[in-house]
C-alpha cells in the first residue's frame, strides 16, 4: 500500500478535481487511480476507467467552476485497510461559502491506487437550483446549467 497518509490521499483527490490543466489532470488521474478504476456517484451508472474518470472530472468542473466555486478537503481523512473516508465541501471563491459538502469511501489497490471511489452527497447547494444534467434514472437528457438564486 502507499506511504501516503489518508489526508494526503484527500489533498492529492481534491487537487485532482480541481486541476484544470489538460495534461496535469490526465497525469493526476493515473496517479491516483488504477486503470480500470470504478467511480461511483449516486446520481449515475459508475463511470469504469481512467479515461471515463477523467471525463466526469471536467463535466464536473464544467457545471460549478463557471459559477466560482472551488472543492475543498476537509482534512477529516480516515485509513482502515485498504479503505479512506474523507470529506470535502465546494466553496465560492468570493464569500468561502460551502454551497456543497460530500464524503468519499476509496478502495485501494495494494499499491495505493483508487479501484472503487463511492461518493455521498451531504449538503447540496442552496445557492442556485441544482441541474447536472442527469435524470432520475442517472442518464444525461439536457445540459448542465445550474441557475443562480435570484438569475
């Protein structure tokens, strides 16, 4: 397993899905996950590879970075086994308020890698109505644009 502490693992997975830069975020992705690597979000199917991964990383950045918001560690990381728990909160850049907050479990691969990450959602935002763009059964069926309170 890596040498890495649990609130590392948490600092290099929000760095990751905060990077914006192309080549920084595919290198960041297989650092951090294995190539058939599972991510699992309650709104959808799971997303199976790196390549898969990395393209919900952008969808992601591309729904909330546009309305200035940042993701955050909470740096509550916890390790048993080959597992990491931690938490996270999506704030504004210009008030730091938390419009969003989650946890992830990990599962490791013997060498540090994430093979499953199983995101929660705790606190969805109360800023702007929420819209990723997916329906109830977790398919895409219009674009994701969430509206500003008050827009």
């Amino acid at each position: 397993m890596s040498e890495r502490t649990p609130n590392q693992l948490a600092e290099q997975y929000i760095a990751l899905w905060n990077e914006t830069d192309t080549d920084r975020r595919r290198e960041g992705v297989e650092k951090l996950y294995a190539p058939d690597a599972t991510y699992i979000m309650y709104r959808r199917d799971p997303f199976e590879g790196a390549d898969v991964i990395t393209e919900q990383i952008i969808y992601t950045q591309g729904i909330y970075f546009p309305l200035g918001y940042h993701f955050k560690s909470s740096y509550n990381a916890v390790g048993h086994h080959n597992l990491v728990r931690f938490n996270w909160v999506m704030v504004s850049n210009e008030t730091k308020e938390i419009q969003m907050a989650g946890q992830n479990t990990v599962v490791l691969t013997e060498d540090g890698l994430i093979q499953a990450d199983y995101q929660f959602h705790e606190k969805i935002p109360t800023a702007f109505v929420y819209n990723d763009g997916f329906d109830e059964t977790g398919r895409v069926t219009r674009p994701a644009k969430p509206t500003l309170v008050g827009n």
